[in-house]
C-alpha cells in the first residue's frame, strides 16, 4: 500500500515531506509562542498591572500540558498516520494563538495558554521526526537533524521580527492575531499539500521472542536499559542547556556587558544549535553508534565554566559555541536513537513519553535557576550544578549501548525504508 500521491510521484514525496516538516516546525510552538513571549511579557503585565511573574507562569503551563498532551499525539499519529493528526491540530492551534488576543483576565489568560499547550503540541517534534524517520534510512540523522534545526532556526530567528514589527503597527493583541493568521495561511497550505505520510511498512516477519521485525512496541521498549538511559540523558542535558541559553543574556547584563554582545553570543549559541543537529545527525548516519556524539556533550559541558567565569568576549562567543554545539547533538541524537533502538512501529508511543521528559525538564530547570538567584544573589551555584548535571548526562550517553544492540533488523524495515534514500540517490544523478 503506498502513500498518497501528491502529485509529483512518489519519490518526490519524501522530499515534500522534508521541505513541509521544516516549514511546520518553523511556525510550531517554540518558534510562535515560546521564543516570542518575551516581547508580550511588559506590555502585557503593563496594561492589565499584573506582575511578570504572574504573566510568566504561562511558560510552566505549556510545559505541564505539552508534557501530559505528547504522548496521547504520539499515540494518535501511531494509530491513524500524521498528516490527519498535524493538519486538525495546526487548524486549531492557530485560532488558540489568535485567541489571546481577546483575554480580559488572568485566570482566562492562563486558560488560552494551556489550551495553545495542548493544540501546540501537535506542531512539536513528534509528529515531523516520525514522519522524516519513515520516509528515510540511509540519511536519516541527517534529514531529522535539518528539518528540526533549519525549522526552529529559521523561526525564532524571523518570528521575533515580525512579531515586533506587528507590535508596533497594532499592539500585542493584534500581534498575536497575525501570529494565528501567520499559521492559517503559511504553516497548513504548505502541510496540506506536501505533507505525506510514508508508506506503512509490511510486517512479515516476528523475531523468536515476539518482536515485531518493524520495532518494539511501547510495553516491550520500556523493559529495555537504552530506554532509561536515554530518558535520563537527554532530557537532564536539554534542561541544562536551555536554562543556560534562556539565561545567557540577564547574566552578561548583570556583569556589565553591553545588549549588543550579549545577544551576540546569544545569536551564536541558537546558530551552533542549529549546525549541532545537522552535523550530529550526519555523523551518526556513519557511524551508527550514540556513542560517538558522547564528547560533544562534554564540550556543551566545558563551555558552561566558560561562560560563568570569563569576562573576554571572545571566549564568551566560544562557550556559546561549544554549548550550542552540545543542544544541537542532544535535540539530533534524540529522535535518532528512537528509531533506531526501537524502530517505527510505536515511534510515535515511544517519542511521546521522551519528548514529555524533555519538555518537563526545559520548562522547569530555568525556573529553578531563577530561583536560585533569588536566594543567592548570583547564577553561580545554578552553573555548578548544571555542569554536574551535564556530566552526569554525558556518562549515560557514552554507556548507551550500540544501536544493532537493542534493535534486530531486517530487510522488512530496510526495503521499506528505502523510498527517500532512492529519492536522494534520483536528485543527485539529474
């Protein structure tokens, strides 16, 4: 049974997936709602008299209900594909976006938030990577890593821009309008006509001890010792990572460094993130071992000293560098390992439960952070004790065991998944 045709042949599909996937993440919730709230934070809690901290618990809200909502969108991709899923779920994660704009209350703007947590999900990681892992095989890190890398580096870095440029023309109310009007007419034409599910892959083999030849199910990855390592490692590292990134600039601010390099090094840290993705997918496509991106980790962890205690603008660029080095290779070896210790069938089911620790931890450790600099006065002890945290993480990625390890292939799963690797080997012979 073969996907439906999008009018360019089915070879074409698979890059109409690549292309449609990194436009859906661009206008996902990390790109509309999460990297922009900083612009609608002041003028938000000025024209109600509400505190920042009060407009700010939104960002623990989304991650709550991004956290509980993944699984059950891993769960319905599973079950009845990824198209029909992120074309509902985009539909009506616009008009939540949009919906913001019509808040009178708190409690009513906390409401509207977490209803853009559950609908915004759909836009998030699971759906895309499940359907770039289903259409490629040889190339797989390599595709998985550009589409989230350029999908979320072209967002955050173009949104705020136009999200600014709204701001000012018809104020935050009709800046979150746009947003809304910004995923209607780019994110779902571009969905609607590109995005294909891959071919279903025919199960016609069963391993000795019931797996099925295509992937584990959910019950059968969980009693596996990859699936809590990688539960632990990746999550912890991405938790760190991002609560240094979101803090970088307060930090270099409150040590007297102009805006300009602050958000320089910034710029530099989101800009290596993206280029860690790419090259933390290609990498693992030939080396087919989670063990290898091991040291890059541990250079995101030597940047963090880097940046708490050097007041040399250079070498603050290089630990923006090295740590956006070490968030690139986590968000790339995660979807990555999932496939490949557990294969397609449940990607879905499985992904969900990961990308919940993930959002739990990214949503909660820069919180903590903030916190600690309450009761501290500095960000010191919050940068030893990700350093810890970030140590710990790279110890459990460097014992994951090898891919071939966990996960028995066979040429059931490697016919199927042939379909964008022809696609590739078509595009370079013209």
């Amino acid at each position: 049974m073969m996907a439906r045709s999008n009018g360019f042949g089915i070879l074409s599909q698979a890059h109409g997936a690549v292309l449609s996937s990194t436009i859906g993440i661009s206008v996902g919730i990390t790109s509309t709602v999460m990297t922009v709230f900083g612009l609608f934070l002041i003028p938000i809690s000025e024209e109600f008299g509400w505190t920042r901290s009060s407009v700010a618990v939104v960002l623990p809200i989304l991650a709550i209900t991004s956290a509980l909502i993944y699984p059950v969108i891993g769960h319905l991709a599973d079950r009845y594909g990824s198209r029909i899923v992120v074309l509902l779920g985009s539909i009506l994660f616009a008009a939540s976006v949009a919906l913001v704009s019509q808040v009178k209350g708190l409690f009513q703007f906390y409401a509207v938030y977490t209803l853009i947590g559950i609908t915004g999900s759909v836009l998030g990681p699971i759906i895309f990577t499940k359907v770039i892992a289903g259409w490629f095989n040889k190339n797989r890190g390599f595709y998985l890593g550009m589409v989230s890398g350029v999908g979320n580096g072209v967002g955050s870095t173009v949104m705020p821009l136009i999200v600014a440029a709204l701001m000012a023309e018809y104020g935050w109310r009709g800046a979150y309008q746009g947003i809304g009007l910004i995923i209607l007419c780019l994110g779902i034409p571009v969905l609607y006509f590109l995005l294909r599910d891959p071919p279903p892959l025919e199960i016609s083999e069963v391993t000795p001890d019931g797996e099925s030849a295509v992937g584990y199910s959910f019950s059968q990855a969980r009693k596996t010792k990859a699936f809590w390592m990688i539960i632990l490692a990746i999550p912890l590292c991405a938790g760190c990572m991002m609560a240094v990134f979101i803090h970088v600039v307060p930090m270099l601010l409150d040590r007297g460094f102009p805006v300009g390099q602050a958000t320089t090094v910034l710029a530099t840290f989101a800009l290596v993130t993206v280029a860690g993705q790419i090259c933390a997918g290609w990498l693992l496509d030939r080396l087919a071992n989670p063990r290898v991106v091991a040291p890059l980790f541990l250079v995101a962890m030597l940047g963090i000293p880097l940046l708490e205690f050097s007041d040399s603008y250079p070498v603050l660029l290089l630990s923006a560098a090295m740590m956006g080095i070490g968030l690139g290779t986590e968000f790339g070896l995660l979807p990555y390992s999932i496939s490949r210790y557990f294969g397609l069938k449940s990607y879905g089911a499985i992904s969900g439960v990961m990308y919940s620790a993930v959002a739990m931890t990214t949503g909660f450790l820069p919180v903590l952070m903030d916190v600690v600099f309450d009761l501290s006065g500095s960000y010191q002890i919050a940068m030893v004790a990700i350093t810890a945290g970030m140590l710990v993480g790279s110890l459990l990625v460097a014992f994951l065991p090898p891919f071939s390890a966990v996960m028995k292939k066979t040429s059931a799963e490697k016919t199927a998944l042939h379909l964008g690797d022809l696609a590739d080997e078509k595009s370079m012979s013209l």
